[in-house]
C-alpha cells in the first residue's frame, strides 16, 4: 500500500545519505593510497553536485516523460552502480579517473531521487503533507549519514585501510534492494501541477527569487561542513580518524537528524521564519568557534553542533516555499532543488580550494599547523553563507 511507496521514499533519502557522504569518509585513505591531491578531492565534491545541478534542471521533463516509478527505481541503481565502480575502478585504472567516473554516476542517482522523492512523497494520500512531512522526509537524509558515518568507521576500523573497498559494496545493497521495493510498490498519477506549470516564471516574485538564493546559502552552509569535518578532524586538529569522525560529522549528523525529527513532530506549532532565523545564528557561530577556538576539541565540538543549526535549512526552505506557491507542483520542487545543490557545489569546493591555496603558499607554517590553518581559513570563508541566510531571514520575519 502507500505507506510502503512512504517508506521507500524514505530509504531513498538513506541512499542519498550514502552516496553523498561516503566518499568524505574515505578522502584520507585516498589520499594515502592513491596520492591524489587536496585540489581534486574539492574537485569531486563540486562534480558531485554540478551533476545533481544539471539532473535538477531537466528533473521536470523527465517526470512528464517516464513517471514516477521508472525514475525512482532508477535512481536507486545507478546510485549502487557508481558504489560499486568506487570499489574497483580507482584500482584498475588511473585512480582519478575511476574516482571521477564513480562519482559521475552515484551522483547521477542521487540527483534523480532529489528530483522525484519529495514531490512523490508530498503527494502520497494521508496526513502526511506540507513542511513538517518535508523535514520528517528529509530527517531520513540525515539518519542515514548518521549510519553511514557509525557504520563505516566500524568496518573500517574492524576491516583495517587495504580493505577500505568492501565498505562502498556492503552499502551498495541498501538502493539495490530499495530499487526492488520502487518497482512493487503503488504509485501515484501526476498531478497536473506537475506538467503544467512554468517553474521559470517563479523568478518574477521576489519572494521566491530570494528563497532561491536562501536555499543556495543552506546547501553550501551543510555541506561545507559536512563534507570537509572528517578530514578536518583528522588532519586540521590532529584527532585519529575513529575518534574523529564520531565526535564530528557523527554529532553532526545526528544533531541534523534530531533537529528535523522534531520539527516533523512539533512543526505545526513553530514560526518557521523564526526557527529558520535561529538556526542561522547558530550555525554562523558554530563556525566561527570551529575556526577560532584555541581547543581542538572545542572546534570539534562546534563541527558537530553546527548539524542542528543546519537541520531546518533545506527543507525548512521548502516548506515556506511550498506555502507559498502551493500550485507549483514538482517545477518548484527540481528549481529549489537546484539552488540547494548549487550551494552544496560551491560550500565544500570553495572551503577545500582556499584551504589547498594555503598550503601551496604556507608562509612560515608548515606540518600539522600548515594544515590546521589551512582548513581553518576554509571554514571562515564558508561562513560568509549561514550570515547570508541571517539577513535573509530578517527579512522574511518583517514581512
């Protein structure tokens, strides 16, 4: 029945959680392993996303063409493909090119369930519509990189580094079998919404132009953090790899899911505005203390709390656009969805590329400093992006 079509499209929400967060856990080893440099490693995180960009664009076209069913199992398979290609191809062939070729296609998986998930899952029948769904939706997201990141240290340290290859098979059966699920289960008939409206036209609001640009900053104030906190952990604040990705990106993973679960349960009685506004703050000071704090473990601890001013951002973007422009169906939904990923592009490329410009022009620094300096400097310069969302949201609670 329906509730198994709502269930899928949480677990798609976990398949985007793997693919979209695996690859962080693994940059150290691939650095070790394959010597590829600081630069490329913000390269793949950036193609990760202009992919998803590019998918987003088209995402509309797609749905009127072949249907809910046929591109959310799809989604799902080409996810496990590009899992699996990671496992292989770096070692068969030149290692950039595999880890390019891999983060093509698992990237490509991902931005088709972006596309079709939500709009799918907002128009199941039931109770479960409007903004509280959407951030229940999306908590899933970050349960799962929750379970990417407890899982993955755990095979990793049980596994050991040479055998860091098995890790992306074993996650690769959770969209394999959830593939399986999108192909039994009922499905929806598209609403016209869907087909109809001209999502380009949205531009002519300003609200809407505003929320665009809102949506952007939220993509690259997750994203920067969460992409680079692994590695920050490791080589920023010289934590081992174990303790530093629980106490880190684990936290701060969990604080999203935490944050979006709540909402999905207290939403209908919150001022989202507001709740959006705090959450801002928070996440601008988060990163500020992640970048002046004298302790590493204080920075780490503010990496890890920055999840929960970060939990609302996405899907609370869409929630107050979605009441907004209550007709515009899933166009809405795949532009939004394109101005979150041009955030989650540019936040973690921009972090990583001023962090490897300083370490090619070290000064008088050099060793762990050079590195701790460098990230840090990455870090001041993603948050000029939660302080966009801060003026932003003044403005939505004036009016």
């Amino acid at each position: 029945n329906f509730n198994h079509t709502r269930r899928a499209c949480n677990t798609g929400y976990v398949t985007q959680a793997i693919v979209l967060n695996l690859a962080p856990l693994l940059f150290v080893i691939f650095q070790n392993k394959f010597h590829v440099s600081l630069g490329f490693l913000a390269f793949l995180t950036l193609v990760t996303f202009l992919i998803q960009i590019a998918i987003d664009v088209i995402a509309v076209r797609f749905v009127e063409r072949f249907g809910y069913r046929f591109l959310a199992a799809s989604s799902q398979f080409v996810s496990a493909a590009g899992l699996v290609m990671m496992s292989f191809l770096p070692s068969v062939i030149m290692p950039e090119v595999g880890l390019l070729a891999a983060t093509l296609v698992y990237s490509s998986g991902s931005a088709l369930a972006e596309g079709v998930l939500s709009p799918l899952a907002e128009g199941l029948p039931g109770d479960g519509k409007g903004g509280a769904s959407l951030a229940l939706l999306h908590s899933f997201y970050a349960w799962g990189q929750t379970a990417v990141i407890l899982v993955t240290t755990g095979l990793l340290v049980l596994l050991t580094d040479p055998l860091w290859w098995i890790v992306p098979l074993i996650w690769a059966l959770v969209p394999i079998f959830n593939g399986i699920m999108f192909l039994i289960v009922p499905m929806i008939p598209m609403a016209e919404s869907d087909t109809k409206h001209d999502g380009v036209k949205l531009f002519r609001y300003k609200y809407f132009a505003l929320a665009f640009l809102l949506m952007i900053c939220s993509g690259a104030s997750e994203q920067a953090m969460a992409q680079w906190a692994s590695y920050y952990a490791e080589r920023g604040l010289s934590i081992s790899k174990t303790v530093g990705d629980l106490l880190g990106p684990c936290i701060f993973a969990l604080m999203m899911a935490l944050g979006r679960t709540y909402y999905g349960i207290k939403g209908a009685k919150l001022n989202l505005n507001r709740a959006l506004l705090l959450c801002s703050i928070l996440t601008f000071g988060c990163y500020m203390t992640a970048v002046f704090a004298p302790f590493p473990m204080l920075s780490l601890a503010a990496v890890g709390l920055a999840g929960l001013g970060c939990s609302l951002m996405w899907p609370g973007m869409l929630s107050v656009s979605a009441v907004r422009f209550p007709r515009a169906g899933a166009a809405m939904f795949a532009l939004m969805a394109v101005g979150g990923d041009i955030g989650c592009s540019l936040g973690p490329w921009l972090t990583g590329t001023v962090s490897d410009i300083i370490e090619k022009y070290p000064g008088d620094l050099a060793g762990p400093l050079l590195e701790q300096h460098a990230l840090k400097a990455g870090f001041l310069v993603g948050s000029i992006f939660p302080l966009v969302m801060i003026f932003g949201m003044i403005a939505f609670c004036k009016k």
